[in-house]
C-alpha cells in the first residue's frame, strides 16, 4: 500500500528559500569636472570692417603727358615686386612735337645770347640788349625742363613697380587714350595694408593706439593678432562711425576680404568658467559643483562672456569641481558621476 506524501500549502512553499528584494539603484547623471580658479581675462571690444590700404600706404602711377596705354602687363591683385614692369605708355605726337619745339626754341635763344654777347665786345650791342637774351635763354631752358621732367620728351613711357606691393586698381584698359594726370593704377605697398573697422562713437573713448587687437576673416579661420595703429577722430561720412586701423603680419589678409577685429580695451577679473559650464536657462544664471557625489547650484553674474571661457562673479567653494560637461544636464541636489575635466 502506497504512502501519500504529507500535504504542505502552497502559500508556505511561496515562501521558502525566496531572496529579498533589491533596491533600485539611486539615478545619476555623468558629467566631467575641473578645479574652478581665478584670474583675468581681455575684455574685447567688436566692430566689422575690410582690409584696405593704409593712408600712406598706396601710390597711384600716372603719366602728366596725354597718350595711350600701348601695354599692360597686369591686373588687380597681382603681386608685383619693386622695378618690374606694369605698363608701356605712349606719348601723344602733339606733345613730343611741342618738345622738339622747346627745344628749337632753346637753341635759338642759345645763339642770340652768345651773338649778343659778342657784339657787345665789338661794342655794337648794348648791354640791355645783352640782359634780354640771357633772360630769354633762361625762359627756353626752364620751358625744355618743365617738358622733360613731365616725360614730353619721351615718346615711349614704361611704368614700373616703385616698391613690393600689390596692384589694387588699374584704371585704364591697354590701348585707351588717357588724360594727363590721370590714374592710370594704383598699388598697395607690402606691409601697408590694414584691417579697418568701423566702430560706435560711444565707445571709441576706450581705445587708443598700441592696444592688442585680433582680426578673424568672415569667411573662417583663426584670429590674427594684430595692433591699433591709427584712429580717427572724425565720423566716416558714409558710415557715421570711428574708423581704427589694425595692423597684422604681412600677407595674412588680402585687399577687400570682410573682417571682424576685437581691441583688447581691459581686463576683467573673476572666476574662470568654461563657456559651457554656465547654465542661464530655467532660472538664475549658475554654475554647478559636485559636494557629497550631489551636484550643487552656486548663482553667478557673467563679467566676461567669451567663445570658450567666461569670468564670472560668484562665492563658488574653490575646494569642490566644477561641472563642464552635464552643466544643463543636472538639477540642484541630482546625483552624479564625475570624470576627468
């Protein structure tokens, strides 16, 4: 005969040999950190403007003598070096013909001085007579050196380079029929261009010439360090601004390429914050630092905003880390887990 098993119940089973329920785990938010410290950072002033030859910075090359431009040998934007040949100018017929004129005129005043001058050996010319043809002589010779110092006696004019630079205009097309004195093209001198920028007359107290300046295209790229060189003190008719002049490295920036230059005008003292570590949204502007693995808001006003490091003012612990990464991640009192900076 079969024994039957003793009857347990089932609610006794249920609970025989079952762990205990586990807590869940606190949640955290990762973030990075780095020791907050104090220090100074420039206070930069903006303004937008473009590369440009300097006031003194460019000649213009023309020709006194009307003509026409018979060869050309460059544009706008080439690079030239000092002597090399630009272009080749012809001079007009009527002007080399009114050359040769003064010139026959010369000669003949030449001759009637030295005839009077031997008649009044022979006493058959007075001294008077004498005086009015060396006074004419003068008159001719002073006409030929007008004329040749202006290229009258050259028919065939070529034009170079006066010193490195770089060609930013040219006037005239080969084979136009020119003005004298006219523009016929200009040239920036190597090193003679600057950044000009345009800045609000309400701030231009703050700037003088020598401070540190940085130029960055608006095109891209790095800032250029540069210098303020030169400040008006007139509004630019067209603009109504200041114009400054910064200089920078030769050939760091072209004629015309756009620009934004920022002057160093002051230094600001505070804390050093990554940008990114300035939380302004959903309340106070803040700063967050890890105390107890908890993270925890410290108010600040931001002195100096920058693209990568702010200075702001605050009563931060300088002994806890301050939150970078996660900085808008994390609430007061939330849990977290650091790493490096």
């Amino acid at each position: 005969m079969k024994r039957l098993a003793p009857f347990i119940p089932l609610a006794l089973l249920a609970g025989c040999g079952a762990a205990a329920p586990v807590p869940a785990p606190t949640p955290s938010v990762a973030v990075t950190v780095q020791p907050i410290v104090q220090g100074s950072a420039p206070e930069w002033l903006t303004a937008y403007g473009s590369a440009a030859p300097s006031v003194d910075g460019t000649q213009n090359l023309s020709i006194q003598q009307p003509g026409q431009l018979t060869g050309l040998s460059i544009t706008p934007g080439t690079a030239v070096r000092a002597g090399q040949l630009l272009a080749v100018f012809t001079t007009a017929p009527s002007t080399v013909g009114t050359f040769q004129e003064a010139l026959t005129t010369l000669d003949a005043a030449r001759r009637q001085r030295d005839t009077m001058a031997q008649l009044l050996t022979q006493q058959l010319a007075t001294q008077d007579q004498l005086t009015q043809a060396e006074k004419a002589l003068g008159v001719a010779q002073a006409q030929v050196a007008a004329l040749r110092s202006e290229g009258a006696g050259q028919p065939v004019r070529r034009l170079v380079a006066p010193f490195d630079g770089v060609v930013t205009a040219v006037s005239a097309a080969q084979g136009d029929r020119t003005q004298p004195g006219a523009p016929l093209i200009t040239i920036a001198r190597t090193g003679g261009i600057v950044a000009t920028i345009g800045l609000d007359p309400a701030t231009v107290s703050r700037v003088r010439v020598g401070q540190s300046a940085r130029i960055t295209r608006l095109s891209g790229g790095l800032p250029i360090a540069g210098q303020v060189i030169r400040l008006d003190s007139v509004l630019n008719p067209r603009t109504r601004l200041i114009d400054v002049d910064l200089s920078f490295p030769v050939g760091a920036l072209l004629p015309n390429e756009a620009v934004r230059g920022e002057i160093a005008v002051g230094q600001i003292n505070g804390w050093l914050v990554p940008h990114r570590a300035v939380v302004a949204a959903g309340g106070p502007t803040r700063i967050f630092q890890v105390a107890g693995g908890k993270a925890h808001a410290v108010n600040v006003s931001v002195l100096l905003a920058g693209d990568t490091v702010d200075v702001v003012q605050g009563a931060p612990n300088p002994k806890l880390p301050l939150v970078v990464n996660g900085a808008y991640q994390v609430q007061e009192g939330d849990a977290v887990r650091t790493g490096g900076g």
